[in-house]
C-alpha cells in the first residue's frame, strides 16, 4: 500500500460532491469579504451565518488601528517562538490583561487556540494520569489528549451521572486526572452543565480545564465565559481560549491560579517551538478585548440575534440544538438533505457550515448556523426565509 | 481471569452486537470489528459504552488502537476487569 492510497476515498468523495454541488463545501472560496456578516462567494454577494465572529470585531475600526500601528511600529512578524526572539513587549502585556480580565495569577499567549490546547493538555499530563473528556469534545482537546500519553477516558455528553460513574471507577487515580469540558459545544450550541461537574471535581479531587473558544465574550455580565455565567471561576483549575472567536483575530490562551502555570510554558513543545502571534495580532486582540470587557451592549445584540434565529427556524418546524446560543445548529434528515439544503441556502444567498459525520455528534448530519453581534434584524430575517424556501423546496 | 470468564464476556459482547444489527450466527470472535462486523469509529465508541456500563469499567481510548477483532476487544475488557 502506498503513501497515498488512504487517501483515495477522499478523492473520490470530493468527486462526488463536486458532480452533485458544483462546488467543494469544505474549500468554499472567500472571493472577498465584505463586512463581518457578507462577503463574495461564486461572484455574488452572501450573508455569513456559519463564522465564530460573535462580537463582529473583525472590522471594528479601533482594532484595525492597533493592528496597523503595531506593523509600522514592530514590522509584520517576530520571525521566533516565545522562548527565542519571539516575547515582545506586547505579548508580555497581553498575558498581563488576560490574568487580570480572569482575575487569575498566571496566563500564557499561545500562537492558536488549537495548539493552546494541545500544547497544555499535553505538558499537564503524562504516562499515569487520566483524562477525563466530554465526548463532543473539539479535535483540539483529543489531539493534546493523545500527545500526552495518559489514559484518555470520555464520558457521555454533558452528563454528569456518567462522568460520576468513570471517576467512581478510577479510585486513588482521580487526584492524577484531569477533566475537561467546553463552555458552549462548537456543533451543538449547548452548555457544559457547570456547577455539578465542579461538584464532582471537588468531590473526588480532580482537576478541571474549561475550553471557552465559544463562550468567551458570549457568556456572563464581563463576558468572561461559562465560568462567569455559572459562578465557579474560582473553582475552574485552568481556562483555555482562543482569540480567533469572539476576539476577531488568531490566537489562543490559557489562565489559572496554579502558580505552576508559569512553568508549563517552559515544557510546552507547541509553545517553544512555533513563532510567537504577530505584532498586529497582539495588538488587535488586546484592543478586542477591552471592547469585550465593556461590550454588553454587544453582548445583548448577540443574544437577540441568537433567540430570533433560534425562535424562527423552530417555529417553521427544524429540529434545533438543546438551547438557543449564538450556534444554531439545525438537524437534517439525511446526509443527501443535508448537501442540497446547504446548496439551496447558498443559492438564496445565505453561507452556512455543513456538518457532517463523524465531524457532528451522534452520526447526525447539520447545517450549522451562527450569528453575531453585527447581524442586523433584516438579516436574520433573510436567513429564516432562506431556510423556508429551502424547507418548501426538500418538501417538493 | 480463566476461559470461563472470557466466553462469559464474549457472549455479552455477542448479545450487545446483536443489538448493533449483527446476527449472532455470523459473528465469530476472529471477526474484524471494522472490516468483517462493518462498526464504523461512531458504532464502535458506541459500542464500548455500552461494554463499559455492562461490566462497570472505564476503557481508554489508547487501548482501542491495538485492537482489531473481537477477541482483541474480548480480551482487553478482561484486562479492563481484572485491573
């Protein structure tokens, strides 16, 4: 067998999808983008309902100054990892604000959230310790779980009854286990049951890492993410986070009162060696952040948009995700709906995520939908009636 | 754990794989879980939570990557057990 031989199913459903599309879904041309809600795709103007830009900062004129101004000031890139040339004065100042918008002692700035993850799950961890994951858990999480060599044991989504079970089960080894959960699901749009998995983490004295890709800037007054809305920040051992959301950069971060934090980064292979985030992208996020920290006004269009999609794709009859968030994703019937609703919806002008298995829970196939901020009511109105044409038209 | 235990834990499994649509009659313990038995990654994950509430243990994912047939499986639950 050779080299390229597993990839040969690949091709051929590429093929597949082309003949029935006209288009790769997963290589989708952005021919340029616009605003934060529209951009060009196949040469007409498209409403974006499928990116993480929640709070629309992608465009906030603030955030493009500071990301302009520190490229004339600092050049393009730091051309080094952290541990090397790469730590400016931005990067140190910006571990600073994220341990002071956490309240925590520690933080470390990360080149993505992806490789926040697998570099601290892996350093954290070793031979001998156990990780305890959520089952939806993102590619992020099961790739650093992986790297590290310990046991990697998942428990049924969002349920605390069987994660209970598998601590119960390890004995002496829950001290040595990390548990790890996410504010708000990427595929689902739900939240993690919080306050019972920190019981359960106090109870058999386990460690817990909170992944807010989803939920920073989404949840809580200061919009620090689940742990805020919920009320256990103090009780969370380590958040994990990425700026490529809610900050409208790339990026990613972890915090913690665990003074041992500081160490981490000198043991975190994805840390030490990777070019540090450019001077641009320090200096935007940081600006973003300040937004974030002041952006209830935001914060409360994001949530109007979110309950009006939500309201509006149940009323016409999809079945929808456990709970309105700002990810909206709608359950298709078949893989086959599924491809052509993603094409209809196009069609009418409206960009969706597709999801398809294994990528969505359950084996399910979704149209996964997200709003932001900066979607204006007309908007939202305009993707509720594209996904009524498109209903009417699988119907026919 | 002796022959006895793993014939018991092998017609457990046969009985929950009869659930996942297989036939008990056309499972035999050399069978490939992926090739012969048709589990894609989703229905096998599925398939080890089920064998974890049966015998009330926790199966790591690191263990599934050396196991190919359903002796393989049959065999790391015992270990699972007796650990």
């Amino acid at each position: 067998m050779g080299l390229f031989d597993k990839f040969k199913s690949i091709a051929v459903e590429r093929e597949a999808l082309m003949d029935q599309l006209g288009i790769l879904p997963f290589n989708v041309e952005i021919e340029e983008i616009l605003t934060p809600t529209t951009a060009r795709i196949s040469g007409r103007e498209v409403l974006l309902a499928g990116t993480n830009n929640y709070l629309g900062l992608t465009f906030d004129p603030r955030c493009i100054e500071a990301a302009c101004s520190a490229t004339r000031a600092e050049g393009t890139g730091t051309t080094g990892s952290r541990m090397a040339n790469g730590t400016f004065a931005g990067h140190l100042a910006l571990e600073r604000e994220l341990a002071e918008f956490y309240s925590c002692t520690k933080a470390i700035v990360f080149s993505t959230g992806f490789v926040a993850n697998l570099g601290v799950i892996s350093t954290l961890t070793g031979p001998g310790d156990v990780l305890l994951i959520d089952s939806d858990s993102h590619a992020s999480i099961y790739d650093g779980c992986r790297m590290s060599g310990a046991d990697i044991i998942r428990f049924r989504h969002n349920n605390p009854a069987d994660l209970e079970k598998r601590l119960r089960r390890l004995g002496d080894r829950a001290n040595n286990t990390l548990i790890i959960i996410e504010g708000i699901y990427s595929m689902l749009g739900d939240r993690a049951p919080l306050a019972e998995i920190v019981e359960l983490k106090k109870n058999y004295s386990a460690s817990l890492m909170v992944d807010e890709a989803h939920s920073l800037g989404v949840l809580g007054h200061k919009g620090q993410g689940l742990v805020e809305e919920a009320d256990c920040l103090e009780d969370v051992d380590f958040i994990v986070g990425t700026f490529s959301k809610s900050l409208g950069a790339i990026g990613g971060f972890c915090v913690s009162n665990h003074p041992e934090l500081d160490l981490v980064r000198y043991a975190t292979r994805s840390y030490l060696f990777t070019a540090s985030p450019s001077p641009a992208t320090v200096a935007s996020v940081r600006q973003a952040l300040r937004i974030l920290a002041s952006g209830l006004d935001l914060r409360e269009r994001l949530w109007q948009n979110a309950r009006h999609l939500y309201d509006g794709l149940a009323q016409l009859g999809f079945t929808l995700g456990p709970e309105p968030t700002p990810v909206v994703a709608v359950y298709m019937e078949s893989k086959e709906a599924t491809l052509f609703g993603w094409k209809k919806l196009l069609e009418q002008g409206v960009y969706v995520n597709l999801v398809l298995p294994p990528a969505a829970p359950e084996g399910k196939s979704l149209l996964r939908c997200s709003v932001s901020a900066v979607h204006t009511h007309e908007q939202i109105n305009h993707i509720i009636k594209a996904f009524s044409a498109m209903s009417a038209d699988i119907s026919l | 754990m002796s022959r006895a235990g793993y014939d018991e834990i092998l017609a457990e499994v046969k009985k929950l794989l009869a659930r996942f649509g297989k036939s008990r009659e056309e499972i035999d313990e050399d069978a490939e879980l992926v090739n012969d038995l048709e589990l894609d990654s989703l229905l096998v994950m599925e398939l080890v939570q089920e064998v974890e509430d049966m015998f009330d243990i926790s199966f790591p994912l690191n263990d599934l990557s050396g196991i190919h047939t359903l002796k393989d499986f049959v065999l790391q639950i015992q270990k699972e057990i007796g650990a």
